[in-house]
C-alpha cells in the first residue's frame, strides 16, 4: 500500500485508544504504521497509513468510537507526507514478514 496520507488519533487511556483503532481498521483499508506509543500521562496514541479518502474516513470513525469509552486529545490526517516524516513515524514489520519470522 503507498502511503498517501498518514493519520494519528491519541487518545487518554489505552482503552478508548484500542476502541478507536479496532473501528478504523474495519471501517476503511488502512494499517497500522507501528505500535501503540506511550506518550506519559496516560497519553497513547497509534499511527495509520493508507490513501487520503480511506485515512480521512478511518480517523473520523476511530475518534467517534474512541470518544465513548474515553477522551480523544487529538485526531490529525496528514495528505501526501513529506518523505521525511517517515523518520518519526514507529514502524513495524508486515503482517507476511511477521509470520514467516515465526
């Protein structure tokens, strides 16, 4: 998937942020960047990727959801990152590399 659009919902308490990004991935064909990141305080917050439409709609939906089980801080898309950026975005291996790593 070329990474069009990046999206970050941080979220206070780890179980709105878990709500929030179980409903994005159902919701619309993104994946998750890397793993959840602790920001302190009992901040957290997760990263998406996918085309801009599909990211657009995936972090409405995620902070709606997140909304009823805690406090969303903060829900951000970002169209047609600079390549940059990919330097302070967590990443993790693919779902296929994963498994043959088993």
């Amino acid at each position: 998937m070329a990474t069009q659009a990046i999206g970050i919902l941080e979220t206070k308490g780890l179980i709105a942020l878990v709500q929030g990004t179980d409903a994005m991935l159902k919701s619309a064909n993104v994946e998750v960047a890397g793993p959840m990141t602790g920001v302190g305080s009992a901040l957290v917050s997760v990263t998406i990727r996918g085309d801009v439409a599909a990211v657009k709609s995936a972090i409405e939906t995620g902070a709606d959801s997140a909304s009823q089980f805690g406090e969303v801080v903060s829900a951000h898309v970002i169209a047609r990152p600079h390549e940059d950026t990919e330097t302070v975005i967590p990443h993790s291996k693919p779902a296929a590399k994963r498994a043959a790593a088993k």
